[in-house]
C-alpha cells in the first residue's frame, strides 16, 4: 500500500455526502462522525467493491483507447484521437470520489474523464465515429464527448477552456446551495493559459467548491512542459492565489483518490478551492497519429511504463488478499466484452442525415 | 520555374524572409501544423534557432507579444496555429494590433504577422474548423490575406513579412499537398491584386483560399459543356482588388461568390454587396453565394460533407444563374 | 552607492512630480470648463513612483502605460501642449485627437501604443523587450499597470514567457488600492493573493514591494532592477504600493482635496479638514518636498519656483491646447493602414 494511503480516513458506503438532500451543512457532519470512526491503520482504504470499481474503470478506459487507437489507425473514424492510456488513475481516482450530480469539465483527451464519470462505452464509440447515436449526435466527436446525466459538462477541444465551465458549475452550485462540485481536468499545457489564472483568483475569491486537476503528463502536444513552463514549482500558480495546492503521485489510484476525497469534502464544506498537479504519463503520443515521438527521452516510456497504475492496483489487491485472481480475471473478461460490444454497437449505428444540422443551433 | 508543392513554397517564402531580415522573428514552431509535412520547418528551425521562440500554449501572450514587438521594431511572424485559436487571442488582434496605427495618429506601426490555418479539415468539429477572417475583416486595420496556390503563398508570404500593417495571413490546410509552379528565388505579390485564375465569358466566379481550386475543378466541368467560367481569386481581402472584380462582372453579367466562411455577414456576403452596389445595371441575374451554412462545424462526416462548399455546388450555382 | 539618489537627480525627479501633478489639476480644470467630456483618470497621489522610474531610464528605453497615463507622458518629457490638445482631441495632440486621454502615447518621449485595456500592456511591453533583446544594445522596456491588470490571464502569459526567456522588462505595478476590495467604490482590487508579488514569483520571476509615495525609495529598487536588466538577468516585479488619492475615488475624478498647495510642505496649520491625513502623509509630491527641505537638497523658495516654472509651463499649454483646431471630420476615415 502506498505510504500516502496510510493517512486517509474513508467514508463508508452510506455516509457518503449526499448532494441530492442538498444540506450544506451535512459534509461538515459527516466529516466529524467520521473523524470518530477512524478504523486501525492497516485497514484504511476504500471498501473493497469501490476499489473494484476503480479497477474496473481503469481497464475499461484502457480498453476503450486501445480499440480507438486501432480505429483511428483504420482510418473509420474522422479527426484526430488523444488516448488517454497511463492517465487512468488520475480520472478513475479523482472521479471514485465524487456523485453523479457533481460536474466534471474535460479536454481533448477526455474518454477516461467520461468513463470514469459513468459514460457508456457504446454512446461513447457512435461518437468517435460519428454516429447518430452518440453522445452529441456524432456533431461533437473524440474530442466534445458531454454527457449531462453523469454530470459531464463536456470535453472542450480548447486548451484550458474547461477550466472556467466546472468552475462556473461550481459558482451556480454555491447560488443554488447544493453541494455538488466541479471538477476541472486540464494539462501541463493549459498551466500557461491565462483563463487559468484568472480561474483560480475568482474560484478561491469566492470560495468556490472546484478542484482543478492539472495533469502533467510532461508533454503539451510535442513540447516538454518544462521549456515552456517558469516558475520551480507548478503547485505554486495555485498557492499564489492562496489556493491550497499539492503534488500527487497520478500513476497511484489511490493515492489520487485519497487527496481528491479530502479535496471533495472541503468543497463540500463550503472551504473552497483546492489545485492538484498529479504527475502522470501519456503512454502515446500527442494523439493517434504521433507514433514516432521523438521529443521523448530514450527509455522514458518504459520507465513509466513499470508505474502502470492497472497492474500497480491488481497487485496490491492480491497482495493485501483482498481478492481472489479470479475476481480479477472476470472483470477483466467482462470488460472486454463491454468493450467489444459497445465498438459493434457503434459500428452498425446510423450516420446522421443532413436534416440533423440544423437541428440544435439554437435551443427550442 | 519550379514545381513544388503549397507548404514546401509557404516554407520557401517564410526561409527567405527570415534569411534577408534579421528582425524577423518566428513565435511558434509548427507552422504547418499537424501536417505530415511539417518536417519541411526543419529547415528553418535548423537555420534561425536563436530567432525562433517555441511557446507555451498561450494564445492571448504571444499575440501580445508580437505586437509589443513590433511596434518595438522587430517583425514578428506568429504561429497562432488553428485559425480557431486566434479567438483566445482576440483582444490583442483585434483591439491592439488593428487599432494602434490610427488610435496614435500613425505614430505606430505594427508590423506583425498572425499566421492560421483555417477551415473545414475534416472531423475538426465545432472549435477547429473557423474561417475567422470575415469577423476580422470587420476590424479596420488588419491586412487579410488568402493564398489560394504555391505561386501565391509564397509570393504573398514575403509581402506579408514586409508590410508596415498587421496581416492576418490565412492558410487552408488542405491546400498544403496541393502542386503547381513556382518562381524561384525571391518575388514577392503585392497586395490588392486580384488574380484572374481562369479565364471566361459566361459567369465569374469570386472564391478565396481553397475554394478557389474547387471552383476551378467546378469551371474545368462546366468547360466540358461549353460554359465558360471566369474564376477571380482577391488573393486579398484587405485590401480588396474591387476593380478587378467590377471589370469581370461587367464582363460576364453574371456572379457567383464561393467561400468557406458562414452564409451571413461573410466574405461571400460582402463582395455580393459591393457588385450589387456598384454594377448592379451589368448584373443578368441576382447575385449566389456558396459558403457554409449558418450552424457550427459538426464531427460526423456526413454532415461536414454536407456544408462544404464543394465543385458540385459551384457548378450548381453556375447553371442557376445562367437561367 | 550604487541606487543613491544625487542631489542633481533628486531635484529633476521632483520636478517631474510637480509636472504630473500640475498637469492633472490642469485636466480638471479643463474638463470642468467643459474643453472635453470624455471619462478620463488622474495619475495624483503616485507621483513618485512614475518620477523615479522616469528618472533612471535612458532615451532608448521604452514604457507602456495605461489608461491611467497622463504622469507618465508628461513626467517622460513629452511636450505638454501637444498632450493637453490631444486630451481636448484636437489635431495638434499626439494622436491628431484620435487616441484621447485613454490612449494618450508619445514616440520620441520612448513610448509604445496606449492600451485602455486593463492588463494588454503588459504582453505589450515583454514583446517590446524581446524586440529590444533582439536588438542587443541593453534597452530595456517598463510596463506601468495597476493592480487590477494582475486579474488578467495575458499579464501572466506575458510574464511566463518574459521568465522563460529572460526579458529585459521591469513590470511596475502601481498598487494604487491596497486593502480594497468593497464592493461599488470603483477602486476595488480583487485578487486572493496574500501579496501582489506571490503572483509574479510563482513564475520566478524576482519580485520587490516599495513604498510608491517614497520617491528614494522606488529609485532605489528600479536602480537595481534596471541594472540586472540590462546585464541580461530576467525579469524583475516591483510593487510600488500607493494610497487612493481622495479625487479618485468618485466615478469622476474630482480636486477633492483641492489644488495642492505647496506650501503645506512646511506649514502644518494649513492642513485641515477631511483629507488631512492624505495630504499629511500620503500625497507624494509634498512629502518629497518636506524631504528635500530636510535634506537641504532644496529650500522653500526654490520648490515655490519650481512650481512656478512648471505652473507657467501648463497655462502655455492650455492656451496651445484651446487654440489648437479640432480635426476635420473626414480625417476620420484617414491613417487606417500605414
């Protein structure tokens, strides 16, 4: 178990905050029943069908980019495609923590964000190409999956440009004294996107319930982001705006979701903003098409390959006896085959016809 | 002469004003985009290393920048990359670059060049498939150029460099595999000189950018039928050859405007208005435009294909002014 | 010692504060006469932070400004009928009347385009730098801001990329609204930063706090800060931290306080009323003259001839200005391109 696990205390399945009753004040309950329950120390971690789910997620996300890897590559599908495959931790963890009614916004590498928040793989499938039944019609594409019903404000093919949409989810939570939160997703590369920082001086002067999560996989597009990036400490763009601000292992699940728990519970709480920089790997390139990736360091994909986050939570599953192989081996079965359905379900679903453009341009 | 194809002439045109003018300065790195070809900016890269800055992604600074640099006596070429992208630049472009020379009683020059690639590329969706420059022609003081061709964009590129103005040079993606001949060594195109692309008696045809070679393929059809189309390509729509366009329309009677902008309030629009305005009485038939339908770009291919501005829908618009 | 303020520079820098502050007071007047009627904004109360920062630069260095510009163009030298017709919007202004108060700007005087626009000046003035980098004559270029252009997302795109590529560009920002923030005083700053200089140092870039009322001791820190520039180190943040003058703080700028009477310098019974405790300990020009005097730099009948001189200076002006045509109204559409 990761050293950062050993310090967190979980909500038990029933205690969760629950938006729905739209009680502001019971997170800050909660909070305090649970402070009282803290279980001994070897025990602490999420219950087992959550760390199931997690695991589930993260091969599902995994499977999805592997099967639009080979789309793209087959030319069926239109645009371009940025996996997300190494990331899964950072959605898988930071997504386990919160409702469907909280609202999470995306960037073009946004499947895992949408699955990790409860998006069907076979809507998600019609999208990437192009089919009626997608999530947005087939007009968004890979890169504008939304999905409202699990809370996804939308993947946003404009570096940063998320950032403002869950933080503006997070505002009208606080005007309509709910307690869901927002959830910005966002890489290195929108660090030096100026709506950011304008984002955050608004988020902590009004003490909005956000979490923005930066994503550093190193790289934005082709350019390592430390060439472009001043300042030693990327964690310090947040603490300038007096955001509490913290580094995070993006390659552990849990070690993600413990601080995003915390994170959720502030906000929930009516404490305000909190900024994570989970350090992560892009296991491909920029997107689909950049096989080469010459701008990577020699052996840099195979070093962050052994911090696989799938095999990194499998391992500690079994070896804290939590769960059988076998347990593990049927969800995996399992996922393929939602996989494998949902990619056919897509391949036999229905172009749009032309009388779908001007459906939507404005609402009715 | 040589043949060569549309990014290796645009890249020819940026070396050698680079080369010839050590104020010149390149922001952004790609240029050519996500192209396969842009291994072709090797070259430059190789060449001008301590000219070239490679930015982090932020639009709204190296606008800014490059204005600040100009005015400041460097010539700045930058790469705001997908056309789509100078929106999050907006207010330099559009409130600093455009107005500064007039705002200061021509105190000012700003001589900046904004380099983008617009358009309909295929699966690009609603946020990388703008064709801005009609909004930006609705900002007095940016130079807009559209380079339909190799000979052209590397022609047009050296002039853009050279302008005292503020350009928004505006490139089709597309257009990059595109052949044709192009002069060697350094010539540049003046701006606000139209081009005839094709000759004909029949109709004219005012298309910009890549819309320019689909009206020609659409005009080559027609030829078969005996229709001859007369295709004029502005090259530049700040400032914009009128008396080119006037001379062909007294010509043929007969106009057709194809672009990739929307419908309303587009570059096709505009240059409708100024033909009804000014030679109405040699106009045989109303005025058509083919540009893209008033809805944002959708993903599916079907329904991009569906509102773009193709040859058959040139070809159709030919035949219905006709009668 | 390297930042010591001679007695030569001291004088000629509290000149240029007398300059700026008769200048506004002669803005006011004119407004008040009704000569124009556009919104305009007063550089009184922060005086000494644009003085001293003139002061240290050369002719070949260049600053970019704000809407709040007026001391800055005059305190640079700029002629001052010339500025006052361009506020008035006639033809012999700077901008032949087309930039106004808001975008009033002087090339020979080593400035760049005006900018209204709350944080533009910024990225402005690090493309500048990196012109004059470029250049290689060790030019530096200084963004004046407020506060309020730190809420903006170009001022940090700017400064990321001026950190990352060392530029030769001091950012001064005149913190002119410290412990703001109430709402509907128009002078709110709005920034969750315990200190301005958080920001900037987040991207690394070296960062100083002075108080901007206390000509020396900007001086001082810009001394230091254009040194470092100009030996190509990267670049450099100052905080110079002012009081709201009282005149300000209505929608329209107002003498509130009155005209400043140099004489309260050294006669303390003549500060009374309301805004006593500005005039006493904020207003920079009277405090720098107090200074002065102690210091036996200047005595009082050299700082009432210096406000003489300047105050003579500004009725010339003012009679350029009125006289000055209005431009023809077809040159509106004229000087769109170059």
């Amino acid at each position: 178990m990761p050293a950062s696990c050993n310090q967190v205390v979980f909500f038990e399945k029933g205690l969760l905050v629950d938006s729905e009753h739209g009680n502001p004040d019971k997170g800050v309950i909660n909070l305090t029943v649970m402070v009282e329950k803290k279980v001994k120390r070897k025990d602490r971690h999420p219950p087992v069908d959550k760390l199931l789910k997690m695991y589930r997620e993260m091969l599902t996300i995994r499977a999805f980019e592997e099967r639009a890897g080979e789309l793209y590559a087959s030319g069926a599908m239109p645009g371009l495609v940025h996996l997300y495959s190494g990331q899964e931790a950072v959605a898988v963890g930071v997504c386990a923590a919160l409702n469907t009614d909280d609202y999470i916004a995306s960037h073009h590498r946004g499947h895992g964000h949408c699955i990790a928040k409860g998006a069907r793989v076979d809507l998600m499938f019609a999208e990437l190409l192009g089919r009626l039944p997608g999530y947005c019609r087939g007009k968004g594409g890979s890169m504008h999956i939304a999905d409202p019903l699990t809370g996804n404000l939308g993947t946003t093919g404009i570096v940063g440009g998320g950032i403002p949409i869950a933080t503006g989810a997070a505002l009208s939570s606080k005007l309509r004294r709910t307690t869901q939160v927002g959830v910005c997703f966002f890489g290195d590369g929108a660090l030096n996107q100026g709506i950011l920082f304008e984002t955050m001086n608004l988020a902590s002067i009004w003490k909005l319930p956000v979490i923005l999560v930066c994503e550093n996989n190193l790289y934005g597009e082709f350019t390592a982001s430390d060439t472009v990036t001043a300042g030693k400490q990327y964690t310090s763009r947040g603490q300038a705006f007096s955001i509490p601000s913290k580094e995070v292992d993006g390659m552990d699940v849990l070690a993600v979701h413990q601080v995003a728990d915390e994170a959720v519970r502030k906000a929930r709480a009516g404490k305000g903003p909190t900024f994570f920089v989970c350090n992560t790997y892009r296991f491909k390139g920029h997107h689909a098409g950049d096989q080469k990736q010459s701008y990577k360091r020699e052996q840099e994909t195979e070093e962050w390959t052994r911090k696989d986050p799938i095999p990194r939570l499998s391992q500690w599953l079994l070896s804290k006896k939590l769960v059988d192989r076998s347990i593990l081996s049927k969800i995996e079965e399992e996922v393929e085959a939602l996989v494998q359905e949902g990619l056919e379900f897509a391949q036999n679903a229905p172009e749009p016809g032309p009388d779908e453009l001007m459906k939507h341009v404005y609402a009715e | 002469m040589t043949e060569m194809n549309y990014a290796e002439a645009l890249v020819d045109g940026l070396y050698i004003s680079m080369d010839s003018d050590p104020r010149v300065s390149l922001i952004g790195r790609h240029v050519l985009g996500l192209s396969p070809l842009r291994y072709l900016m090797e070259r430059i890269r190789d060449a001008f290393a301590d000219r070239i800055l490679n930015p982090p992604v932020s639009e709204a600074g190296i606008a800014s920048l490059g204005v600040g640099a100009a005015m400041a006596g460097a010539r700045p070429f930058v790469d705001i990359a997908t056309a789509s992208f100078v929106f999050e630049a907006w207010p330099q472009v559009v409130n600093e670059a455009a107005n500064a020379h007039h705002m200061s009683g021509g105190q000012f020059t700003v001589p900046v060049v904004f380099h983008m690639l617009h358009g309909l590329r295929g699966g690009g969706s609603a946020q990388h498939s703008h064709s801005p420059q009609a909004m930006l022609w609705n900002c007095p003081g940016l130079e807009i150029v559209l380079p339909s061709s190799p000979r052209d964009v590397k022609g047009l590129i050296r002039t853009a460099v050279k302008s005292d103005n503020p350009t928004v040079f505006i490139v089709h993606s597309k257009l990059f595999t595109l052949k044709g001949d192009v002069p060697e060594g350094d010539y540049e195109i003046p701006f606000g000189q139209a081009d005839i692309k094709r000759e004909g008696g029949d109709v004219t045809v005012v298309a910009t950018s890549l819309v320019v070679q689909k009206a020609l393929e659409a005009a080559n059809a027609l030829s078969q039928e005996g229709i001859e189309v007369e295709v004029v390509d502005p090259r530049t729509i700040v400032p914009l050859d009128k008396e080119a366009i006037l001379r062909s329309v007294a010509k043929t009677g007969r106009l057709v405007v194809a672009d990739e902008c929307n419908l309303s309030c587009g570059v096709a629009s505009e240059i409708a208005a100024i033909v009804a305005e000014y030679a109405f009485e040699s106009l045989k038939a109303p005025i058509l435009r083919v540009a893209r339908p008033d809805v944002p770009v959708s993903f599916s291919a079907p329904l991009e294909d569906y509102i773009t501005p193709t040859p058959e829908k040139i070809t159709a618009a030919v035949r219905k002014v006709l009668g | 010692m390297k930042g010591e303020l001679s007695r030569d520079k001291a004088v000629s820098i509290f000149e240029r504060m007398v300059v700026m502050r008769r200048f506004e007071e002669m803005v006011v007047r004119l407004f008040e006469e009704k000569h124009f009627f556009s919104h305009y904004h007063l550089y009184i109360g922060q005086e000494a932070t644009g003085a001293a920062v003139i002061e240290v630069l050369g002719p070949a260095d260049l600053t970019l400004t704000t809407h709040r510009n007026h001391g800055h163009v005059v305190g640079r030298g700029a002629d001052l009928g010339k500025a006052l017709a361009e506020i008035l919007g006639r033809s012999d202004g700077f901008c032949g009347g087309r930039g106004g108060t808001l975008h009033l700007t002087d090339r020979s005087s080593g400035f760049l385009s005006t900018s209204a626009v709350v944080g533009n000046c910024v990225g402005l003035a690090t493309g500048a730098a990196y012109a004059l980098k470029q250049a290689g004559k060790g030019n530096v270029s200084v963004a004046f801001f407020g506060d309020a252009a730190l809420e903006e997302g170009v001022a940090f795109e700017s400064m990321n990329m001026a950190a990352l590529w060392s530029l030769p560009v001091l950012y001064l920002c005149e913190n002119n609204s410290p412990g703001a923030g109430g709402w509907g005083s128009f002078t709110s700053s709005v920034i969750a930063a315990k200190k301005l200089t958080d920001i900037p140092e987040s991207l690394g870039i070296l960062s100083r706090q002075v108080d901007g009322t206390d000509a020396k001791a900007v001086y001082g820190a810009v001394v230091e800060a254009v040194a470092r520039l100009r030996e190509g180190h990267s670049p450099v943040f100052i905080e110079a931290i002012t009081e709201r003058w009282p005149g300000s703080v209505p929608l329209w700028p107002e003498l509130i306080p009155g005209a400043t009477d140099m004489t309260m310098a050294w006669d303390e019974t003549k500060i009374t009323g309301e805004h006593a405790d500005w005039i006493r300990n904020h207003d920079p020009v009277l405090r720098f003259a107090r200074d002065l005097i102690a210091d036996t730099v200047l005595t009082q009948a050299k700082v009432l001839a210096i406000d003489k001189r300047v105050n003579d200076r500004m009725e010339t002006a003012r009679t350029f200005a009125i006289a000055s045509p209005l431009p023809k109204p077809e040159s509106a559409i004229e000087g769109v391109f170059a």
